[in-house]
C-alpha cells in the first residue's frame, strides 16, 4: 500500500460507490504509529509502504493519512451510514481527537470559480433561545446552478437563521480530471470521479483555510512571558464574538450553553455579574481545557490560554451559527477575515 | 488598564491607537527607599514613552507607594521590564493611577497628600474620565479629552490576585478539578491546580503566589467537603509537598448520557442555576413542538436529549 495503490482503489472503487474521507483534528505527538495504535487497540493499525498512511483494521477499515500531523484524513469505502458513527464513537471517548468545525462561509466557496451544484442549510435555535424567533429553525436543500442564488435571496433577509451545513461541487481541471464532492460542515468528504489527487486537492484546501482560522486563533491565546527579577508581560488577547442579534433571554442561554450538553459541551457555573452580564469559567469538554467567558446579550468574549487549542473556537463559533446566530462576528478584524474566508 | 491596551475587543483601546503595547505586568523596581511593584508597564516604542500604571480597586492611596511612583525613572523601567529600545533619543515616563469612578475623589486627595501628580482615569460602567494632571503625551491628552464610553466590563485578564476574597477562588478551582477528571486522572495535586486555574499565576512575586497558593489549597478543600461524591481532599504530608484531590468518581466512566448528567450534578452541587428570566409563551410553544414531533415521528431520528438542538447533531 502506498500513495499509488490508494489513487487506483480511488479510481476503480468510485465506479461502484462514493469514497469518503473523514478529517480529524489531532494532538497525537511525535509518534502518530503509536498514537493510531493507541485509539484503534493494538493489533488493528498495520504499517504500509509510506511511513505517514496507515491501514486500519476494525470494525471499519480505514487508511489513515497523516502526512499532515495535525489533521488527519481517513479513508474508506464503508458507506457513511457505519464508518460516521463508529468514527464518533472514537472521537467522543477521546481528548486528542475532533472533527473540524467548519465556519458556514468555508463552505459557501470550496473551490475558485466553481459554483455549488448542492448548498444545505441547517439553523435550529432549539435550547439556546425561547421558541419565540421570527425564524427559529430554518434547513434548506437547494440544487441546480441556482443553490446559490436561491440562498442569497433568503439571506438578504434573514442572514442570521442561514448558516451552510453542506456543499457539493463538481471540479473538472483539463491536466487532473474530474471529481464530484460533497462536503459536510464536520469535515466530512464524499467523493467520486477519476483523479484521486483532486479529491486530496480539494480536502486540502478546506483543512488549510481552516487551520488558518485555527493557527491564527492560537497565536491569539493568553500566555505570560516571564521577566527575570519578577513581573511578566502577558501575550495575546481574548477574542469576542459579536451577534447580530441580541439574546433574547440571557439566563436560558447560558444554563444551555454550559450544559455539557452536546454539540458545545461547554461545563461552566454562569456568575451574574449585573442584569446584562455573566462571567463564566468553563471547561471545554470536548479537550479538556479550561477557558473563561465574558457574556452580554450582543457579545462573548472568549479567553483562550496558552496551549489551548483554536478548534475550541471554531467549534464554538461554528455551532452558534447553527444554533443562534449565523451571522455573527469576530471583532478582531484578522481573525474575522479568516472565520469569514472563502474561494470566489 | 490592561484592557485599555487590548487590541480587537469591543472594550475601547486608547492606549492601543495611540502605539503602546502593554509591557509587563506586576513588575517590581528598586526605588531609593524601596520597591514599587508597577500593576502594569505600557510602551510606546516609537517615541521611548513608558506609562507606569498603578490600579486601584479600593479607594485608599497608599501614600508611600504613589511616593515612589514618583521617584521612578525611566531607564529603571526599561531594565525591568526588558523594554526593546528601538529609537535613539530620551526616554520619558508617567505614572498613571487607574481607579473605580466611585472612588475618585479619596484617589485624588491621597495622591495630594503623597505630591504625586500624574493623571487619574475613573472607571465607570459607561465611561472612562481623565482627571488630575495631564498626559504628556499629546495623543493621550486628545484621546481622554472627552468621556470614553465603554460597551461593558473590561477583559479580565488578571481575575483575581492574592488579595481578592476566597469565594473567587472557588469559582476558578472547580472548573480547573472539572478539566483535569475530563482526562480521566484519578488526583491532581494543589500546585498543578493552582497553574490550571491561575493562568497569570507567574507573574506575582513569591509572597504574593505562596498566598495564592495557600488560597487555591483552601478552594480545593472547600471543593471537596461541598461534593465528597466526587472529590477527597488529601493534605499535605511530611512525603509530599502539596495537598492532593482525589477523584472519587469520574463522569468519564459513564456513558454519554449518564457522563453529561454527572459533569451535570458537580455543577448543581457547586453553584446556584443563573436567574432565568421566564419568557410566557415557551410553554404554548413546547407544546407545539410537541405536536411537529409527533408528526415528523415517522421520518425523523429519535431526538437526542443529549444535544442542545432539538434535534439531534446531524445523525452524526
């Protein structure tokens, strides 16, 4: 097994059903043999030709490619409707391993020039506010060269209940060939077509434009730098989201918010600090980091610390668009242009 | 102070605009008769400005530290907080008191008293005012000469310092024992806990962390006694240097519905639910939710109580 091998299977196996590659995000350390060992049980993971793909043996057999050590991609031919949830089963048990977090315009443009075939929206308010919204669940299917269009129409009036779960596209490049993908907002692919290093291409430029966003977050984390004879410089600012609605009511929000409850499972005992305003310290349960949080009906600030990991953001950013606000905003400039970035 | 310095919030950033960055924080300088512990060192590079802010969260001066705020000199600073000197030329510095609006006035007759003159900002839940002597620097002087209005509380960089009240610790020392049982750890020791919970714990001077750290031991052990379901408090022995947690049990262990309704109970065990404002027509509305449930039944997967949507996570 070795690249060459998996760009035939790609080829010969799409014929018969969609190939999918699922993108994890991962802090596996310098030996990622042994972390794979380590998350699959010893035993299921062989060794291949290339030192940084794997085979995986187990219930859903998989080739993991992690020549890019943080986000791994995982192949498969099991139908999604198996390899998702034993996937999530990993995934959920573990601190090391999350799903990318796709922000909503990510998905808006995958690829330059290429127009969405299929667009899929998926806002659902659900706990997070009264069921009192003017829209307070809205998913839309659109297909055809119009998804596009269609879903702009309906933004222009209702932009914070539109938030994009899904894309698929059609690439053709006259040297590489064709693929077909459809992409979920966790970082799940679906592809056919007859060039396997477009499909990579593709998966490619989703995971680099997110962790862009991720990387940038990280760089923004708290840390303190220490001087010699006492004192220290701190590094790093928290970051704020801003709402371009108000939370309607403040209390239920943050009792929903600090749930535990899945997709956030943010732990946290919200302090009322004044009618409008709760401080927050919170652990993401998801990696088991400690963060702090500032609320107000318009605004969150977040404080991440040094070490934390910028998926904690994205995750959260991500998942209030989908739950409360998709067209929210981070205030730091640079960091909203990459929340915000997408192929034109 | 510090968030008067932070770039990309919807706190204004005065000091920002005007080219400062926020140098040191709690950095201590030798003086003739002493020491000063400066709360916070600002820099601005390109004109060799520092600011040397003190913040006051009660209302009494200290009259012999505003003393030696006035004996600082720029160069002391710049050796101690390691400033990056980039144009030749003089170095200036101010020093910059930073107080609650409703302690103004006790501010400014201490500083009378201690004959430092130097410029106060009043913080205020809308505003921040300048007052007493003015800024040096001219940037300054145009950026407070009107109220600045503030959207809200300041970023809390430093929440808490050796002197703040023990019950805010405890709300730092739970969520830091929540994410070590996260990892599954059957104990964390009191000084690992106090890094987790302080972030900013390195820049107190010994004194001030060996106080921090006395505080976080008494947080844990409060934690502890509150919810010995989950947590034992072992002391401090003569083989081991710091007070242990145990984890008694871990919500890890459960599965994933039993897992959140564990993490669940440690935060009802701790702490009061936040005041719920009642909106009246949520009853009316769960009912009909209840009644597209009962109609989408046959298309739709079971609801999760799991998520926070209604609906579950995308069949993830």
């Amino acid at each position: 097994m070795n690249r060459a091998t998996l760009a035939d299977d790609f080829a010969l196996s799409t014929r018969r059903a969609p190939w999918k590659t699922f993108v994890l995000e991962a802090h596996a350390g310098d030996d990622v043999a042994d972390a794979l060992n380590d998350v699959f049980g010893p035993g299921r993971v062989r060794d291949t030709d290339d030192v940084h793909l794997h085979e995986v043996v187990d219930d859903v057999n998989f080739v993991v490619d992690h020549l890019d050590d943080r986000f791994w991609s995982l192949h498969t031919t099991a139908p999604t409707s198996v390899a998702a949830p034993f996937l999530k089963g990993i995934v959920e048990s573990r601190r090391d391993l999350d799903w990318m977090w796709l922000p909503s315009d990510h998905l808006r443009g995958v690829w330059p020039g290429v127009s969405p075939q299929w667009l899929a929206t998926d806002f659902t308010s659900g706990r997070l506010t009264p069921p009192t919204d003017e829209v307070a669940d809205l998913k839309l299917r659109v297909r055809g060269r119009a998804a596009e269009s269609v879903l702009q129409l309906v933004e222009s009036k209702y932009s914070k209940a539109v938030s994009f779960s899904g894309v698929a596209i059609n690439v053709a490049d006259d040297d590489l060939g064709s693929v077909a993908e459809a992409i979920s907002r966790d970082g799940r692919f679906v592809a056919t077509g007859d060039d396997f290093g477009l499909h990579q291409t593709v998966v490619r430029r989703v995971v680099d434009r997110y962790r862009g966003f991720v990387e940038a977050v990280e760089q923004r984390a708290l840390r303190w730098i220490q001087f010699p004879d006492g004192g220290a410089q701190p590094v790093g600012a928290p970051l704020v989201l801003r709402f371009g609605r108000s939370i309607p009511d403040l209390g239920l929000f943050l009792e929903q918010l600090f749930s535990a409850r899945e997709p956030f499972r943010l732990w946290g005992i919200p302090q009322m600090a004044g009618d409008d305003f709760a401080e927050v310290e919170a652990v993401d349960l998801h990696v088991g980091q400690q963060l702090r949080f500032d609320v107000t009906p318009d605004w969150l600030r977040v404080y991440l610390f040094e070490g934390g990991c910028g998926n904690t953001l994205a995750r959260l950013a991500s998942n209030l668009q989908h739950h409360f606000d998709g067209a929210l905003s981070i205030v730091d400039p640079e960091i909203d242009v990459l929340l915000k970035q997408h192929a034109r | 102070m510090i968030a008067l310095c932070t770039y990309g919030d919807v706190y204004p950033s005065p000091f920002a605009t005007a080219g400062y960055h926020l140098a040191g924080a709690e950095v201590p300088v030798a003086v003739s008769d002493g020491t000063v512990v400066i709360d916070a060192v600002l820099f601005r590079p390109n004109r060799n400005i520092i600011l040397a802010g003190e913040a006051k969260s009660g209302t009494n001066v200290e009259e012999i530290q505003a003393r030696r705020y006035g004996q600082l000199k720029p160069d002391q600073v710049v050796i101690a907080a390691s400033l990056i000197i980039r144009e030749v030329g003089d170095r200036h510095l101010q020093p910059l008191y930073v107080c609650l609006v409703e302690s103004l006035e006790r501010v400014l007759q201490g500083l009378g008293r201690s004959g430092l003159a130097c410029p106060v900002l009043a913080v205020g839940e809308d505003s921040i005012e300048h007052h007493a002597a003015p800024f040096t620097d001219q940037d300054l002087q145009t950026a407070f000469a009107d109220p600045l209005a503030v959207p809200g509380p300041p970023p809390r960089i430093i929440p808490v310092d050796d002197e703040s009240p023990d019950a805010a610790f405890d709300v730092l020392v739970l969520p830091a024992l929540v994410a070590t049982l996260s990892h599954q750890r059957s104990q964390v020791s009191v000084l690992a806990l106090a890094e987790q919970a302080l972030p900013h714990l390195v820049v107190f001077g010994t004194r001030a962390r060996n106080r921090l750290l006395a505080k976080i031991d008494l947080a844990a052990r409060r934690a502890a006694e509150r919810d010995p379901a989950t947590f034992e408090y072992l002391r401090r022995t003569g083989t081991r240097d710091h007070a242990v947690v145990r984890f008694v049990r871990s919500p890890e262990e459960a599965a994933r519905q039993g897992r959140t309704q564990v993490y669940q109970s440690i935060a009802r065990v701790a702490g009061k639910p936040v005041r719920r404002r009642r909106t009246p027509s949520v009853d009316q509305m769960a009912l009909f939710d209840d009644l597209i449930e009962e109609l989408q039944q046959a298309h739709e997967v079971p609801e999760d109580s799991e998520t926070i949507s209604d609906e579950g996570e995308e069949g993830k």
